[in-house]
C-alpha cells in the first residue's frame, strides 16, 4: 500500500512537469544509493519498476523502493559561455562641448546608433569590435572602435562594465561639404561604461549601460590671410540599450 500510494504521488508530481517547466523548476528524484534524476519527462511502472526518460533522452529502470524522495528545485539555466555574437544598440548622449577648458557649448542631447560584432571567450570576457553612428547638433561622427567588456557573474541576470576606444570619422557624406573655410576631421573616442545584462537561456541577451563618451573633433578655418584650428571636445553622458544574438 506504501509502494502504491508513493508511485501515485509520483505519477501525479512528473504530470505537473510542463508547468514545473514554465515556473523554471523541476522533479528531481534521489535515489537510496545516492543517483539524482533531474530533467524527468515522463514515467511507466513496468512489473515491479519504474521506468523514467528524461528530456537528454536518458531511460533510468528502478525499483520503487529504491527511491528515496522527491523534490522541486529550480531549473539550472545553460547560457552562453563562448563564441560570436552580434549586439544591436540604440543610445541616448546629453553634455555640453568644450575648446581646451573652455565650454562653448550647451548641454545638448544627441542620438547614437552601433553595431558591435565579437567573441565571448568564457563566462566573463567578451572582445569586439563595433561602427557607430553619432548624431550631434553640429554633425554626424562615425566612431570606429573596440571593444572589452566584463560580466562578474554567471546568473541570467549580472553586471557589466564595458571599455570602447576608437577614432571618430568626420565625413562629408554626412555633414556636406565645408563652408566658409571651416573644415573637420575625427579624432578619438573612447566610452567606459557599467550597467547590466540579462540572459536567456537561447543566444539572445538585453542589456543596459550608463557612461561617459568622449568624442575629439579638430576644426581648422582658412581664408586668404589667416589659418587658425582648435580642438572641440564633445563630454556625453551616455544610455544605452541593446540585443545580442
């Protein structure tokens, strides 16, 4: 009667399976001499055992008292620890310019769009390089840079600090073509930045940063006297947003 109450209990705990699966939990079965069962799908009592087959494909045969307990415990999530990946973002800049130590200019907000395509080579370093697009009230910077970025943790849901440097183009494709004598070119760029990621267990990740950007751009003006240059830095505080596949 004992055997038969217990399997019924069993029967009854593995059904639940599907909604164990959308709670992220699982049957986990321990056994008297110490073996663990996680993943169950399903259950069939063959003469005097049991019979389980796991999601892996897995067939475990027992017999009924050889089973110690049942539990439920969280499901244990594999998420990416290495390979390539290609992250999407979409950012926010507000700050203000200066010319040496000079502000010549007010706090804007300026949008930037970037793609970034790397490597994650374990649980915690990823190394990429990226394309931006800046759009400044003054004009269009295209930072070409790379990319270090650290995640101190292993759980869907962790840290990151992340470190971009690179050189800013100033290109007539985007700004038109120079007037008044006035002519621009890039220089460097860098945005260290934290925030954090949360994971699936698919290859997709969503993560969010707060930063500095910093963005070099040389201004030289020529006329039929004179030529006179200063170097413009442009101080933003970043946000940003973003999807890697």
């Amino acid at each position: 009667m004992k055997k038969l109450v217990l399997f019924i209990f069993m029967c009854i705990s593995l059904c639940q399976f599907s909604k164990a699966q959308q709670k992220r939990t699982q049957e986990v079965l321990y056994l008297k001499n110490g073996s663990i069962i996680r993943n169950a799908k399903s259950l069939q009592y063959l003469d005097s055992l049991i019979e389980i087959h796991t999601t892996e494909g897995s067939i475990f045969r027992f017999e009924l008292s050889d089973l110690d307990s049942i539990a439920r415990e969280p499901v244990r999530v594999k998420f990416r620890t290495h390979g390539y990946f290609l992250a999407v973002e979409a950012g926010f800049l507000s700050g203000h310019s200066t010319n040496t130590t000079t502000t010549i200019e007010k706090r804007n907000n300026d949008a930037s769009l970037q793609i970034v395509s790397g490597y994650q080579w374990n649980s915690h370093w990823a190394t990429g390089i990226g394309a931006a697009m800046d759009i400044y009230q003054t004009g269009t910077i295209l930072p070409l840079f790379l990319r270090s970025m650290y995640t101190p943790l292993t759980n869907r849901l962790t840290p990151l600090i992340s470190f971009d440097i690179g050189y800013g183009l100033y290109t007539r494709v985007f700004n038109g073509s120079p007037t008044n004598g006035q002519l621009s070119q890039g220089g460097l760029f860098i945005n260290p930045a934290v925030g954090f990621i949360a994971r699936s267990e698919k290859r997709t990740a969503f993560s969010f940063a707060i930063g500095y950007r910093r963005q070099h751009v040389y201004q030289s003006f020529v006329n039929e006297e004179t030529t006179s240059s200063k170097n413009i830095i442009l101080h933003r505080m970043s946000i940003r947003v973003g999807l890697s596949f």
